[in-house]
C-alpha cells in the first residue's frame, strides 16, 4: 500500500507483542470464539484456533488466511456482515481502522452509523471509523463477553468518543482505557492507547484509566488505575478522560478554582471564533508592491494576520505593520465588501488570470458576489490554535483581520481585558489550556474555538488553592503526554 491508501484505508498493523497481549487477556478457554472485525494480515486471529476475521482488502484477507489457516477470514466490510451475521463470540479484539470523518464516507458509513444507531449508540457526523468498529464489535458478544482494542488516545478528548465510553458504561461491568505515553506506533503522528472492556451485558458507573510511561507485555491491564465516575466525567470533565492524566489533588484544586464565583470562563467575557475564509488566499493577500502596481485604493486594503508564524509575542501594533509593509509580505486582504460598483483599477485586478482562477474555487462559486470576503473582523486579540509549547494570545493594537489560521477573539466585557492579559502567562491559565485543548501530534497543542471559550481565568490571588510549583509540575505533565518539550 502507498503511505496515503494505507492511510485512508486506516492500514497500520499492530506490533506482535501488542497483539499478544490483548489476545492473551480476552480469551479465557481454548473453545472461545475470537472474533478481529478488521484484521489485517491476520496477527491477532492467528493467536488463537478459533477465530473469526473480516477483512475490506483483498490483499490483507488473503494474507490473514495465509498466517491463519484455522481462523475464518471474510472479506468485505465489517458492518455489513456485522448487520447480517447471527454469530456471536465470547471475546474481540483487533485494532480499528482509524479513519477521520471526511474520509469513512458513503455506504460502509452509513451502514455503521445504522447499526450503531440501532444497538444504542447515535455518533455525529464528525467521528472516525474506530469508535462505531468498537460499537458494532460490542454488538456481536456473547453475554459475559469482553473486549481488547488498540484505540486513538482520542479516546481521551475528542467529542466523538464520548458516545462511546456511554455506550460501553452502559453495557460492561469494567470498562479500563490504559493511556500508553510511549508511542505504540513510532511511524504514526497519532499516539495509540489500549481498551479493555468485560462483563458485555452488565453495566457500571465508573471508568478505569491507567497510565502508562511505555508499554509493557502483561497477562492482564494494570491493577493500578483511577476509578472514574461516569457522572463526574460527564459533568465535569466535559466527558474526557485526559485530565484524569493528572494527579486528583492537582485536578480537584483546578475544579475548585474553577467554580469559584470569582472565576471566568474565556467564553464568558468574550466570544472566540475562526477568522475570515477567503477561498484563494494568494489572490485576495496583496503585497503592498502589488497593490500599488494595481492601483487598488487603500479604502479597499485590509491589514490582515495571514498566520500565526506573522504574530509577533504579546500585540499587533502598527509598527508591525509597518514591518510587514517594509518586507513587502502580503498582508493586505482585499475587502470589497458587496459593493457592485468597483473603481476601474479592480477591476482591472479581478479580470486577471489569478482572478479568473479564484473565482472558480470552491468557496469563491459558491458565494454571491464571488469577490467579497465574508466574515472579516477586527478582533481585540488573536489566540493562535495550534501552539508548540503554549498558546499565544495577542492584542491586536493595530486593527488588523485575520484568516482562519488564527482565532480572533472579541472582548464581551471590555473591562476584562487587563485580567486577561495579567493572567495569561500564569502557569494556572497555560495549565487550564492544556486541561481544556487537546493534542493533535508531533507535540502540538490544539484549542478549537470551544475548548478555549472553556479557558478557566481565576481571580487574582485564588490559585494560592494550588501552588505554582505543583501547577508546573502538572503543565509538565500534560506537555509530556503531548510530547512536547517544554524546556524550548
Ligand atoms: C489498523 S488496521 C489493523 C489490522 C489488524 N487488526 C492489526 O491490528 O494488525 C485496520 C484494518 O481495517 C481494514 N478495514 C478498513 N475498513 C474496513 C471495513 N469497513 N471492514 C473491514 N475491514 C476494514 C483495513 O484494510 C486494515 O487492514
């Protein structure tokens, strides 16, 4: 396969001694049936007599069939035989394509989310194939039946996989997710965790999370593990598991901390969002050599953050604009507005090839007049959305718009603005972004508009509750378990 259709196609193998691991705990006799909904070349149901794989590609299906002999490989999409089947199997385990929304489209996706929906589990749009895999996996046990998957450490935040941890609370006696630092899969951006799930029939109110630096072969999950309350969970941790990465003294103080009467909200003073999608960016940013060549008025240039990597530390003023000017960067979105009568001169510029090209962009057809940019804003401050080691929060001084490479966020409350800007840099609040944002690989820490309007701003003095060094500690921490080096 090449790196992209393996990709797609969710194609990474587990590592032999993952395998066996798994396969080890969730077959309990020699006359359980195992079942692997998505099983490669086969090194999970090779482990054990009788099992049961399904395989989508042709290659990998006959591959499990050569390293398998005594197992049963079908081929085709596991979700049509899943609604099909009326076989049922006292263990699965296997690792899921991991697949992302905009790629498990059409007919396999809808036939899982209607087998998902009809045993009980209702995803958005927005979930990746692994979790519905587990869901219909669940579906197929016998009473009493368990589970052992390599999942995404999605699993600890993403939105999508809450319906899942529902669902498998609702239908276990034990649900344990161990949280592996280590990568399990070296060659991929995405760290991998683990999923043990028994009892299939019963339900619980709590959730186990164990954390591990690196993976370990063992006969059985750690005995060592936090006993998660689903409630709390829910209520609280806006059902994720990551902050349960963090000792419960540090977690209970932050909790505290943040339903102090005193605190804020980021969303509470202000509203976050992505700045303006122009559609061809390289047409609708001048250069100031280029709009004076063009003669495009100045009423219609618009000074604009193109990324983060323009920002400088703490506030756009205009003296960074006037940098960008002197370097001829393209800074200046052309903002027309609805206008419908233009000056000769754009015209002129909006006649050209790259005009021609721009407006055939999907976004720029699809909008009506295709010229006019929507949602261009002027921000009180720009909040970069994926970060090295914190997010940076910058004043915009100088009356600059922004693509949607950066958030801008407007200040609700306008007395606010000192409190958050004293309080950003404090290790409380970078703690809090990485509490509420989540990992998105190659050690980068992502804020989506909702996470950050999640951002905790004590009052001053109230972080007293939790000391610095013991906030340092947990920022480092969740820095590690992002593999971000926080000493840079
Ligand atoms: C991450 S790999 C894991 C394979 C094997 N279980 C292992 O861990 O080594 C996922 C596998 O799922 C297969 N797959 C993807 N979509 C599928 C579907 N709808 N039904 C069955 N298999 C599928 C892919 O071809 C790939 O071989």
């Amino acid at each position: 396969m090449t790196s992209r259709s393996r990709k797609e196609a969710g194609g990474y193998y587990t590592p032999e001694r993952i395998a066996a691991t798994l396969v080890r705990w969730v077959v309990r006799d020699e006359t359980d049936r195992l079942l692997d909904p998505s099983c490669g070349d086969g090194r999970f149901i090779c482990r054990h007599r009788t099992s049961i794989g399904v395989e989508r590609e042709a290659a990998a299906a006959s591959a499990a069939r050569e390293r398998a002999p005594r197992a049963l490989v079908h081929e085709g999409d596991f979700f049509a035989w899943a609604a099909s089947t009326g076989e049922r199997f006292e263990c699965a385990a296997g690792n899921p394509p991991f697949i992302r929304y905009q790629t498990f489209r059409g007919e396999v996706r809808a036939r899982a989310m209607r087998l998902c929906a009809s045993l009980g589990a209702v995803f958005s749009g927005l979930a990746s194939s692994w979790a519905p895999f587990l869901v219909a996996a669940a579906g197929l046990l016998k009473p009493g039946g368990r589970l052992a998957f390599v999942v995404p450490a999605e699993i600890g935040h993403a939105t999508y996989a809450a319906p899942l941890l529902d669902y498998l609370s609702a239908r276990f006696d034990v649900v344990h997710i161990v949280a592996v630092r280590e990568k399990l899969f070296p060659e991929l951006s995405e760290d991998c965790w683990l999923l043990y799930a028994e009892g299939f029939g019963g339900s619980t109110s709590e959730l186990r999370l164990s954390a591990l630096d690196r993976f370990e072969p063992s006969p059985r999950p750690p005995r060592q593990a936090a006993c998660i309350a689903v409630n709390e969970w829910r209520e609280v941790w806006n059902r994720r598991l990551r902050p349960y990465l963090l000792p419960e003294a540090v977690r209970q103080s932050y909790r505290t901390v943040a339903a102090h009467p005193e605190s804020t909200r980021f969303g509470g003073v202000a509203s976050i969002g992505i700045g303006y999608v122009s559609g061809a960016n390289r047409f609708f940013h001048l250069r100031p050599s280029e709009a004076d060549a063009w003669q495009i008025p100045s009423a219609f240039l618009h000074p604009t953050v193109r990324n983060s990597r323009a920002l400088p530390p703490r506030q756009l003023t205009r003296r960074s604009i006037a940098r960008w000017r002197r370097s001829d960067d393209p800074m200046m979105l052309l903002r027309l507005g609805k206008l419908a009568e233009l000056p000769a001169s754009v015209r002129r510029y909006l006649n050209t090839e790259e005009g021609r090209l721009a407006r055939e962009s999907f976004k720029c057809r699809t909008r009506n007049p295709w010229y006019s940019v929507p949602d261009v804003r002027v921000p009180d401050f720009f909040l970069t959305y994926m970060s090295g080691v914190a997010p940076s929060l910058v004043r915009n001084l100088a009356a600059a718009t922004c693509t949607n490479t950066v958030h801008g966020v407007r200040l609700r409350d306008r007395s606010a603005a000192r409190r958050i800007v004293t309080a950003w840099h404090t290790p409380f609040v970078r703690l809090s972004c990485e509490i509420e944002g989540h990992p998105l690989g190659g050690g980068v820490l992502k804020l989506e508009p909702g996470e950050a309007t999640r951002i905790v701003f004590p009052p001053p003095g109230l972080p007293a509750a939790l000391p610095n060094r013991k906030v340092e500690a947990a920022l480092r921490t969740m820095r590690a378990w992002r593999h971000c080096d926080d000493s840079r």
